[in-house]
C-alpha cells in the first residue's frame, strides 16, 4: 500500500486498484471529494470510465459529480480530467489539484 502526505495529514492510501480518501481526516471535502465521481469515497478507474462517458456525451453528471469531476477547476469536466485522475490512481502524480 502507498500513502501520500500533505505535511503530516494523509491525503490518500493506494491499496491495489484504489484510491481510499480518509473523509474523517478532511471534514471540507464531505461535500465532494475530487475525482470521486461516483460517490463511494474511493478513486478508481471506474470514476475515469464515467468522466469519459460523459465527456463523450453518453452520459450526463449531477452538479456535485461535475464539481467532482472538474479536477483541474477549468469549469468543464473533458479528458484533461479524467487523464488527471488516471495519473493520480497509477501514482504518477500525488495530488489531484488544479
């Protein structure tokens, strides 16, 4: 398992295929987490899946899964974001901020 820190917070822990986000750590991000966009507190490849569904048009976000799905805060949710995410679940990068 993989864990990345802010200072000596615990910004996420990568166990196999996902992402855990400790919410009890972060009590702001109860509205939303970033690239969580299917709302069950964890980063995956199926929020990635999703973002691409709707950036394709096949599908459409709630408000709060658009803001989830913005994570690079341009105002659109399109492939730089879910290539953000996708980054972020391979370790690639260790934050998923604008």
């Amino acid at each position: 398992m993989n864990t990345y820190n802010i200072g000596d917070k615990i910004l996420a822990s990568v166990y196999k295929d996902a992402v855990i986000l400790p919410l009890e750590v972060y009590p702001d991000m109860t509205e939303y987490i970033p690239g969580d966009v299917d709302g069950d507190n964890t980063i995956n490849i199926i929020d990635v899946v999703q973002m691409n569904r709707v950036t394709v048009g096949l599908d459409q976000f709630t408000p709060k899964q658009t803001k989830s799905a913005d994570v690079n805060q341009n105002g659109k949710v399109d492939l730089s974001d879910s290539m953000q995410v996708l980054r972020f679940i391979v370790g690639l990068v260790e934050t998923l901020e604008a």
